[in-house]
C-alpha cells in the first residue's frame, strides 16, 4: 500500500486512533495479530497479519466497518475504485 507524500502525518494520526469497530471486527473476523509500519522514505506501507482462517479473514472486507474505513483512508493513499487500498500480497 502507499500513502500520498504529504499525507504520512496524517496517515499515522488516523492509525493511532484506530476506531473501536475496526478492532472489533479484526477480532470477529480473526485476526489475531496485526501491525503495519510506514516507510517514510518511500511512503509504502508493510502490513503484517495474522489471522485464523483465510476465507473467514476475507469476508470482512464486506462489512460495514471495513467500508466506512476504506472511505475515511480513500484521501491518504492510492486505491482502488471500490476505495480499498491498492496493495501487493
């Protein structure tokens, strides 16, 4: 994933203030582990998660939550047309 130059300040403030309801659903959708580390030189951005089930993981990026946090990211960093991150596996 990548975040627009001038927006990595930004970025970090909105990570550190994670909603509740994203944590919540993690947990729902069982991730067990997660971090994401920026590289300022750069501005990508390295996610690690560890989670139960790929296939229940998978679903909720159909939830409500997820969407709303696609839509609240979408002005930060390059996505897609559906808001989600554009991102490399």
């Amino acid at each position: 994933m990548k975040v627009y130059p001038e927006q990595q300040e930004e970025y970090e403030k909105r990570h550190n203030q994670l909603w509740p309801e994203m944590r919540e659903m993690f947990a729902e959708y069982g991730a067990v582990n997660y971090s994401i580390f920026l590289d300022s030189d750069t501005n990508y951005l390295f996610g690690y998660l560890e989670i139960e089930d790929e296939k229940r993981w998978a679903e909720s990026e159909s939830t409500e939550i997820n969407q709303k946090w696609w839509d609240y990211m979408e002005d930060i960093m390059e996505t897609n047309p559906d808001n989600s991150s554009v991102s490399k596996n």
